[in-house]
C-alpha cells in the first residue's frame, strides 16, 4: 500500500519536465518482438507498467533492461509464446502482446486480460480483427489460444477506434503476405509513435494519425533507437494540478496538440495559457469559472483519461460543469471519494454533474485506479487541511515521481510505502 499526504492550500509554480508516455512506451516495447531486433529507447518513464512489459519480454526470452529512463532490448533470442496468468494480471494492456507474438511466432497463448476498475474491457475487436488476418483464435474459459497460420493481408473495418486493436492490427499485419487496410482506426499519438518504431524495424506503414492506416509487410533492419514522446496524460494532469490551486506552470518539453482539448477546457475555465512549441504556460485564476458541457471522446476529442484530473481541478469551480463519459462505463469511481472533501458531484448513468464549491477539506481518501489517483491528489493539493490517499499501487503506474515532480512545484506532498 502506499500512502500519499498532501497539506493543500498551496499554490504551484514553476517548470515540470513531463515524462515519456507510458501509453507509448508499452504498445514499444511489445512491438521489439516483431522480429529479432536489438532496440534502444529513451525517455522511457521509470513505472510499474514498464516494470511488468520488461518482464514479460524477459520470460519470452528477450533481455530487456532499463537503466534510468533508457531501455536496451535484445529480442533475438524470443523463444515463447506463451505468457503465464500471474504476468498478464499485473497489466491489462499485456494484450498488446498478442498481435507481436501472432507476428513473430505465428502464435500465441495467454489468459485474457480481464476486466479493471473502469469496466469490462473486452478484446472481440481485437480477436475479430486478427482473425480476419487468419489467426485462429480459441477461447477455452479465459484463456486465448493463437495460431497464426499464414496471414494474408486484407482489408479490416474497425467498428470502433479502439486504441489496443489498432494496435495489434498494425503489430500482425507487419508479419502478414500482402497490403493490410485498416479503416476507422485510433487515431491517437501513441499510435503515431508506434508506427515510427515499426518504420525504423523495417516495416512498411503508413496513414497513423488518420482513421486508415495501411501495412505491407517489414524488411527488418535488426537495429532501432527511438525516443518515447512526452505523455500528454501526465501533461494534462500538471496543467491541471497548477489550474486546481491558482499556481502558475510551465510545462516543458511537451506537443501542446497532443491535449489541446484539454487545454481548451482550462482556457475557458479562466487560465491564461502562453504555448510555444514544446512549452506550455498555464496562469490560473483564484478561482476557475464551470466550463458547460464536457464530452470525452476518442482522439481528438477530449481524452478519457484527462477526465478525472479535469474534474478535481473544477470541484471549487464557479457555476455546473456536467462531464458525459463516453469511452468507459465505469469511469467516476473517484467521485464518491472527491465528496469526502467536500465537493457537490452527482452522477446519473454516464453523466457527472460537477457543482463548484468555495472549500474543500482534507479528508482520507481511497484510490481505485489509476487517473482518479491522481485527481484525489489534485483535490487535495486544492483542500484546506491534510488529505491522505491510499493507493494499491495504482498510481505509480502511470506516474513516474509524481510526489517530487509536485514538491518541486511548492506543493506539500509526501508519498510512503
Ligand atoms: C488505451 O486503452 C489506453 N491504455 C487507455 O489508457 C485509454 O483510456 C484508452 O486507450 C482510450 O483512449 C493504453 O494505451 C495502455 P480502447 P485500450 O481499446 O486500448 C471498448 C490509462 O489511464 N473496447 O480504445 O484498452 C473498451 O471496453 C489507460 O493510461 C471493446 O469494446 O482502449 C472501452 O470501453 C486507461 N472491445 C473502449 O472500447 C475491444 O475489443 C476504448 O477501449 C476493445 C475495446
């Protein structure tokens, strides 16, 4: 368990760096075993996720270490196929092995991922989408079983953008004899990120950032050094940390049109916002106004993941900003525990209604998954009094040194395990 004690009240200023983007540094790192290759990453984030798809690869026979925020891999020797229940369970995304091992291996065996804190999270896309590529796909109980078969390259609809079967799609169809289509893919950075990796391994992808992406086949190059992008989550979180306490911050080394729907809202909620090209200054008022009707939405609407960190930010907001969750059914757990300090939030279905209040008080608080960890700290850094967050390790998932990066800024903030 790890406890996080913050004393709010405190305005935060200064320069943040941001971190390299967990979200693209784990689709990476299950990409390494498309095909032998030695890889070089850097401003890859020091985080639990990263921790357990270093793992897995090491038990497919790959080396893998990290040594600060530069990861070396050696997938050579990858001589699995299967990835055992106890290493799936420790992170959901390990899906995204599924298509790396179909293309290296022609295979592939684990235990479905499983459902989290924010819902079921099923993988028919995936497995529809892989199939279509001619895997054959079996699902005994909660296992998978994968055999590639030759895959030939087709043209694939997804019904959704979703972001882990675009990118499993792109992963096996690098491995598949002919052109693959995909239409109606995600169209998120990450997935950018991802095809500049696959590039540099050799493959031949294009159209990532747009709903088609097309695949024809690799010529590896055995060799790759790639940077991780800065995560825009973890810049939506600070710019939302300075907006939730009135404070004045410059994030740095970040693509501000990686959140500008987020910094939209915030510009609107009363901050003055100074972008240059890899900076981001947010000046916050006092107080920040409601912002109306908030939408989440697959990129570039705003993102899922920036919703419960927007919504701690607005809790002592003036006037009713109401939040629709349109991507997770289960995506407000951090409301009952935001009202613990007092906040006025109802929830009726995929609405959450945000009432602003003039105070907050600390109050000992629960986290359930990952980004509403981070907005009980958001909260409390804006709570009069000392809040305690309890947290099962959700947090330092995501978060590379969130308890430094925030003292850094002024914030009293202390994290224990
Ligand atoms: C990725 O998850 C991110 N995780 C999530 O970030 C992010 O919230 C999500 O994309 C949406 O942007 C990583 O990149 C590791 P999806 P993913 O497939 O790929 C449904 C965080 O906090 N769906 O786009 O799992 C699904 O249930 C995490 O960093 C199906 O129904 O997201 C969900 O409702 C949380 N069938 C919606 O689509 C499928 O086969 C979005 O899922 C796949 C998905």
């Amino acid at each position: 368990m790890e406890f996080w004690h913050i004393r709010g009240g405190k305005r935060l200023t200064g320069a943040c760096p941001i971190q390299g983007s967990k979200n693209a540094s784990l689709p990476i790192l299950a990409a390494s075993i498309v095909c032998p290759a030695r890889t070089e990453l850097t401003e890859v984030p020091r985080l639990r996720d990263v921790d357990a798809a270093l793992r897995i690869l090491r038990h497919l026979g790959c080396r893998a270490e990290q040594q600060g925020n530069a990861v070396y891999i050696d997938s050579g020797l990858c001589s699995r196929s299967t990835i055992p229940h106890a290493l799936m369970e420790e992170m959901r995304s390990s899906v995204i092995f599924l298509g790396a091992l179909i293309a290296r291996c022609g295979e592939a065996r684990m235990s479905l991922p499983g459902g989290c804190q924010l819902g079921k999270r099923p993988i028919d896309l995936h497995l529809a989408a892989l199939r279509q590529l001619g895997a054959e796909i079996e699902q005994n109980g909660d296992e998978i079983v994968c055999r590639g078969g030759r895959l030939r390259g087709t043209r694939i609809a997804l019904p959704f953008p979703s972001v882990g079967a675009t990118e499993n799609v792109m992963l096996a169809a690098c491995a598949a004899e002919g052109e693959t289509t995909l239409c109606g893919a995600a169209r998120e950075p990450e997935i950018t990120a991802l095809q500049d990796y696959l590039r540099a391994m050799g493959a031949h992808i294009r159209g990532a950032g747009t709903e088609r992406i097309v695949i024809e086949g690799m010529e590896p190059t055995g060799r790759v050094c790639a940077r991780i992008p800065p995560d825009r989550i973890v810049a939506a979180t600070m710019a939302c940390a300075a907006a939730a306490t009135g404070g004045d911050v410059e994030l740095r080394g970040v693509d501000v049109q990686q959140f500008s729907a987020v910094v939209h809202f915030l510009n609107r909620a009363g901050c003055d916002i100074i972008s240059r090209k890899r900076s981001l200054r947010i000046l916050a008022p006092s107080r920040l106004r409601a912002v109306g009707e908030i939408l989440t939405a697959p990129f570039p609407g705003f993102p899922t993941d920036a919703q419960p960190v927007l919504m701690a930010a607005l809790l002592r907001s003036r006037g009713k900003t109401r939040i629709t969750e349109t991507i997770f059914e289960n995506r407000f757990r951090q409301v009952p525990e935001l009202c613990r300090l007092g906040a006025d939030i109802r929830v009726i279905d995929r609405v959450a209604e945000i009432r602003g209040v003039e105070r907050l008080h600390g109050a000992t608080l629960t986290a359930g998954d990952l980004r509403g960890g981070a907005a009980m700290i958001l909260a409390g850094l804006a709570a009069e009094g000392e809040t305690l967050v309890r947290d099962k390790g959700h947090i330092t998932r995501g978060y590379e040194a969130l308890d430094q990066r925030l003292r850094e800024l002024g914030a009293d903030v202390e994290m224990k395990n």
